[in-house]
C-alpha cells in the first residue's frame, strides 16, 4: 500500500511556498493601505493607484517595463510553446503553412534577439553626433544614413548573424509552422541523420561552417570600419 506523503515533507513544501509567495501577498495588500508609511497600516484605500496614474515619471518607466516584457518574454520561452503558440495562431487564421509561415515565425522569434543587440549599442551611443550633424543643416534622415547607421552597423551586423544563426538553426518552431511542400534545411538533416550520417551530411556542415566563419570575419572588418569612420567623425 502506497504510503502518503510524511509530515515532515508537507511542512516543508508549505513553509517553502510561503517563503516565496508571502512577501507578494504582503505587498499586494500593503498598496491599498492609506497610510503613507509602508510599514504601518492605516487602512483600504485605492489613493496611490490614483496618484500613480499621476505620476508621468513612473508611467513612462512602465511602459518601457512592459516594452522590456514583451521583447524578453520570447528569449526564455520553451522553443515547444512558442512553436505550439504561433501553429495554434495559423490554424486559427486559417492560413496555409509553408514557406510563410515559417518565415512569419522565424523572424517573430529571432527579433527578440536582435532587439537586445542593437539595443545594447543604442544605450552608448553618443546622441551629440546626431545633434552636431543637425546644427550644421543636416536633415533627420540623412543624419540617420550618414552618422547614426554606420556607428551602430556592427550592432545590426552582429543582431543579424545571430538572428540567421538562431533560424538556421531552429528545428523545433519549423517543424510547428511548415507544411507540405516547404522544409528547412536543419529538418531534412535531422530526417537524414535518423536513416544514418551520409557523406553528404558532413560536406554540407563543412560549408555551413564556412559561411559562419565568413560572417564573423566580416563583422569584425565591419566594426573596425566604424571605429574608423567614428575618429574621422570625431577628428573632422
């Protein structure tokens, strides 16, 4: 007979639970508390809900919090959730899967990453180049061709390397959004292998390599190139 779980184990497992979630619940509670000092509880109200809307400051912070959220959310997601996710959204919209479809999902998927990339490069970027080249009667645009895009360039080379590595690479998310008629090359792979590696295999890994290696080179010529053009910038 299959003994049910000890005492010892269920007091563990509770005061685990309450150690993660009881903080959230305390603080859940404490911001309907009308008084001002957080630690002393003056009771319900909703006034620093009111307050908060408010607040431009906190407001403009959490727009980018959610920006953050939904441009993060993808990185940590299961690749079998997200796959599942977009081939429950393609069948709900009735659309054909193929080469679309697969093209749809992968550019959903790997435009987190390139996000982040460029983003990281956005933070430093110095904006008094922009603001030198706009004093001196340089349109938006044209300051954004000639002084923002080749300073950030290495960011957008190196956000698409890793996004073409990650979609070349993808083998789960395919799988969900293709159909017949449309199959990536990682799929045909994986369906070769399970018959056993042929030469062939390894003759198409040796070129994929090859182009990676190639890429990477050009990057790191791209990123020397803009470090160049940033002095000349600086120096003229």
């Amino acid at each position: 007979m299959r003994k049910g779980p000890s005492l010892f184990n269920v007091t563990a497992v509770a005061l685990g639970l309450a150690f993660l979630y009881l903080p959230i619940a305390i603080l859940v509670i404490y911001s309907f508390n009308t008084s001002r000092l957080v630690t002393v509880w003056g009771g319900w109200s909703t006034r620093w809900y009111v307050e908060l809307l408010s607040d431009s400051a906190m407001l403009e912070f959490c727009g980018r919090t959610a920006f953050a959220a939904m441009v993060y959310a993808p990185l940590v997601m299961p690749e079998v959730i997200t796959g599942l996710s977009l081939l429950l959204l393609f069948v709900a919209l009735n659309v054909d899967r193929g080469f679309w479809t697969v093209t749809i999902a992968h550019t959903t998927v790997t435009l987190s990453f390139a996000t982040v990339v460029i983003q990281s490069r956005l933070l430093s970027f110095d904006r008094s180049l922009e603001e030198a080249a706009m004093d001196l009667g340089c349109p938006p645009f044209r300051t954004f061709c000639t002084v923002t895009l080749p300073l950030i360039f290495p960011a957008i080379a190196a956000a698409w390397m890793l996004a073409f590595t990650l979609s070349f690479d993808d083998l789960v998310i395919a799988s969900f959004s293709t159909g017949p008629g449309a199959t990536t090359l990682p799929m045909r792979i994986y369906s070769e292998v399970r018959l056993g590696v042929k030469p062939e295999i390894n003759a198409i890994c040796t070129i994929m390599i090859a182009v990676v290696a190639a890429g990477v080179i050009v990057a790191s010529l791209a990123g020397k190139r803009s470090e160049w053009a940033k002095a000349q910038l600086v120096a003229g």
